[in-house]
C-alpha cells in the first residue's frame, strides 16, 4: 500500500477522532449552560416570590425587623451575584435567612393559619425543590464535562480548543450547613 494513502487514511481517523471529540465536548458544555440557565430561572422565581413572603410575615411580626433586614440584605446579595461561586455563597446566606424567617413565623400561630404564608410558603417549597434538582442536574454536568477535558488524549484536543472547567454549584460556608437558632 502507498505510503501517502496510509498517511491520509490516518490524517483522516485523526480528524474523524477531533471531530467526534469536540461535539461531544460542544454538547456537553451546552448541557451545563442549560443546568445553569435552569438554576438562574428557579432562583429568579424564588427572588420574586420572597418580598411577597416577607410582607406577609411583616403584618404578623412587626417587631422582628433584624430579620426582615437579614432576607432583604441577602436577597440583594443574590441579585448582584454573578458567576457560580458568587450566586452559591449568595444562595446559601439567602437560605439560611429564610430558615430564620420561617422559624419566625413559627412563633405566630395566626400567620401559621394565613392562607396567603401558607400559600407562599408552599410555593417557596416547591421552588426550593426546583432549584435542588437544577443544582444537582447542573454539578452532575459539570462533572461529566470537567472530567472529559480532564481524560488522555481528550484533553489535549479540549485545551488546543479552549476549553475549560466550569465551576461546581456547592455550598461552602459551615453556618449554612447548620440549622438556625432563634429566641425569643
């Protein structure tokens, strides 16, 4: 056989390989792109529905003010949180200041009966369902997507093609880990 038909013909297994490589990388970074869009869309949802919640809570706890500023300061945070890292450190402080806000309301067994808190309260339960499984959809992603430009020889054709890893959606501050306290 010709020595330039084998060349070609392995030129081509090579470019075949790129290619194949590539739109897998392609389709995988679209999928973290789409776990990240659904994160942002479950978190708007629950950015909306918190100045709702609060006011709620405000007619029945007047007197709880430091925890209204705390939801109120982080539900800012989160607005201007902008890469992963920043919107998990501001999600985690929104979450903590939201279990606050429902022990809260624990103490007020008039606000427990309101149908609108339970109402809200509902909705903001679902909505934080949503943005568990969009987090866990998206680190699982995430994962599958580091690890393939991390893997020999898909790592050489993802970092000549400028790819690069995503960062994970985690929780990093011990105090969220820990359920609020409050007294009264």
């Amino acid at each position: 056989m010709n020595p330039l038909v084998i060349a070609l013909i392995v030129l081509g297994l090579i470019a075949v390989y790129v290619i194949v490589v590539y739109n897998g990388l392609i389709t995988l970074k679209n999928r973290v792109d789409n776990g990240w869009a659904q994160i942002d869309t479950q978190l708007q949802r629950r950015f909306d529905l918190i100045p709702n919640l609060v006011e709620t809570v405000k007619g029945y706890a007047k007197h709880e003010a430091d925890v209204f500023e705390s939801v109120t300061r982080a539900r800012a945070s989160m607005a201007n949180a902008t890469t992963p890292g920043q919107k998990a450190e501001a999600d985690n402080v929104l979450s903590g200041t939201l279990k606050s806000l429902f022990a809260v309301a624990e103490a007020y067994p008039d606000l427990k009966a309101n149908q609108n808190f339970r109402d809200l309260q509902v909705e903001l339960t679902n909505t934080e369902n949503r943005v568990s499984f969009a987090r866990q959809f998206y680190n699982d992603t995430v994962k599958k997507f580091n690890t393939d430009i991390q893997k020999f020889p898909k790592n050489i054709i993802a970092n000549m093609l400028g790819f690069t890893a995503r960062e994970y959606f985690q929780v990093d501050s011990p105090e969220v880990r820990t359920a609020p306290r409050v007294s009264f």
